[in-house]
C-alpha cells in the first residue's frame, strides 16, 4: 500500500518549511505520494519535482486556492493539472500582486491604529511567496503587539478589525473552470472550518467541486463519517493531507495523516 498527504505548505506561501524539507520529511515519514498545495502559488512544484522524484515520491501539482462563497473565505484545493497552464499561471500572479498590495495597506492601517509593524519585515517573513496575514501576524508577535499568532488574529487581523483588509478571492465556478481547464480536479478543503458548514458544502458541490477533504486535522471522525456519506451521496470523490506549514501551525504536522492511495483514486486517476 502506498501513502498520501495531499494538503502540505512551504515557504513560498505561509509554512516555514522550505520544499526539500517538506519532500525530506515526507519521505521519513513513509509517505509515498505527496502534494505541496501553497496558497495561489506554485513555485515549489517547480522547484522541487525532479528532487522528490529521486527521493521516491510522487509528487502531483497543486494549489489552494482563496475563494468566496456567500461572503465566506473557502479554500479550493487544485490537483493533477497541467502546472505550465498559462492561464492558471497569470491568474496565480495576479492574486500574488494583489496579496502583496494588501499586506502594504496592512502595515499602513496597522500603523495609524497603534500597532506599527516594518513592511520589511512583513516581506522578509513572506520571502519569495503569496504574502498573507499570518506572516503580518508573526511581525505583530515579534514587534509585542500580540502574544501569539491568535492573539493577532483576534485583534488585527479578522473581518471586523478597523485594521483587517480583504482580499482578491476567486468565484467557486472561476476556480473549478480555470482547474478543470488544464486538466486538473477541485477539493473543498477542510469542510468544517466554514460557518454553518454542513448546508455550506453541499451546496459548493453544486457548482461542479470534484472532491471533499474529508481526511483533515480539523475533521473529526464524526464529520469525516458525515463528509464522507456526502460525498458518495453525490458521487464525488474525497482527498486528505496534514496542512503542514511547519512551525507556523505545530498541530498539523507532516507525518501524521497518511491516506491510502486506495482512498483517493479520483485524483490520482488524473496523473
Ligand atoms: P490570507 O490568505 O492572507 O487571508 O490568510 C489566511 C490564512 O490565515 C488562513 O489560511 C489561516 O492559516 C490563517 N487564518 C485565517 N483566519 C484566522 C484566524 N481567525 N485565526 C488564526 N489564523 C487564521
Ligand atoms: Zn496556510
Ligand atoms: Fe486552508
Ligand atoms: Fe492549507
């Protein structure tokens, strides 16, 4: 039997781990097939495919996509397409631009609220890849305004604050036609970090999703009995993975969801 983790960052987006690590720690864990799914980035695929391939891993290209759906952040996992779809690729670094953008006004409204953090360093922290709010929140803990990553969440960071900004974000039926374009399946990632998720879902699946992530840290083997009785119902296929982003989230770690290939066969049909 072989193993999967389909749900892995790097540091080309919020995870601290560069890919060799990922492709090194994966490869110790007995994994055999693996995805590096950055958010709207693919650099690491590229980066790191020859490299896992002489480690003996299978790696499949992918992304997690930001979506909005009825005013909700949902995260679309993107598998098995084509990774040098120019399409895909321009809309990727048009999000990148506009994540950067954001992470500037950020700073700049973090600054008229009592809570100035460098943008350096904010660009430090996010290095080459998709910048986002979690490498602010690591700026906050480092300069004292916060005690932890949640803590500035809470304050600076959620919809609500006077300092939050939002984000360019993809429509459901853009992300599963732009994916489907270049050959490639979708995932709803871990179904139940959404608000009133259990009639949320259902209805992402209208708009063409291929999969559910029924296997995730934050699914508890009620939800996963309850996702998973979905997603036959509706004749879709189900994906699982970590979301390891290394040290930024200690919880989710590498190693430790390893799904059966037998589970997954609606993506790995793909490759
Ligand atoms: P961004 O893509 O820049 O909007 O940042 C989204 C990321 O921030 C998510 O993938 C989570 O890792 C993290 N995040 C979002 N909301 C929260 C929250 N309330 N508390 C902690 N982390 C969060
Ligand atoms: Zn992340
Ligand atoms: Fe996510
Ligand atoms: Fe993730």
């Amino acid at each position: 039997m072989r193993y999967a983790d389909l749900h892995t960052h790097t540091f080309h987006s919020d995870g601290t781990r560069s890919p060799k690590e990922v492709i090194d720690v994966a490869a110790a864990a007995g994994l055999d097939i693996l995805a590096i799914s950055d958010h709207d980035n693919l650099a690491a695929y590229f980066e790191i495919s020859d490299y896992a391939a002489t480690a003996g891993i299978t790696l499949i290209p992918a992304a997690e996509l930001s979506a909005e759906f009825h005013g909700v952040d949902v995260h679309i996992l993107a598998y098995a397409f084509d990774p040098a779809d120019r399409a895909i690729q321009s809309r990727l670094a048009s999000f990148r631009a506009t994540r950067a953008r954001r992470g500037e006004l950020i700073c700049e409204r973090l600054g008229e609220h009592g809570a100035p953090v460098s943008l350096e360093r904010v660009r430090e922290l996010a290095g080459q890849g998709s910048m986002g709010r979690p490498h602010v929140a690591r700026a906050l803990v480092e300069a004292g305004h916060a005690v932890d990553l949640q803590d500035a969440f809470d304050r600076y960071l959620k919809p609500g604050c006077p300092t939050y900004v939002s984000k360019e974000r993809f429509s459901i039926p853009e992300a599963v036609s732009l994916i489907r374009g270049a050959g490639g399946i979708t995932s709803v990632a871990h179904p139940t970090l959404y608000p009133d998720h259990r009639s949320l879902v259902p209805e992402i699946l209208d708009h063409g999703v291929d999969a559910i992530e029924i296997i995730h840290p934050d699914v508890d083997e009620d939800s996963r009995s309850w996702y998973g009785a979905l997603a036959r119902s509706r004749k879709v296929g189900i994906t699982g993975g970590s979301d390891d982003h290394g040290d930024a989230k200690m919880l989710k770690t590498l190693g430790t969801i390893l799904v059966p290939e037998t589970e997954i066969g609606a993506v790995l049909s793909r490759l």
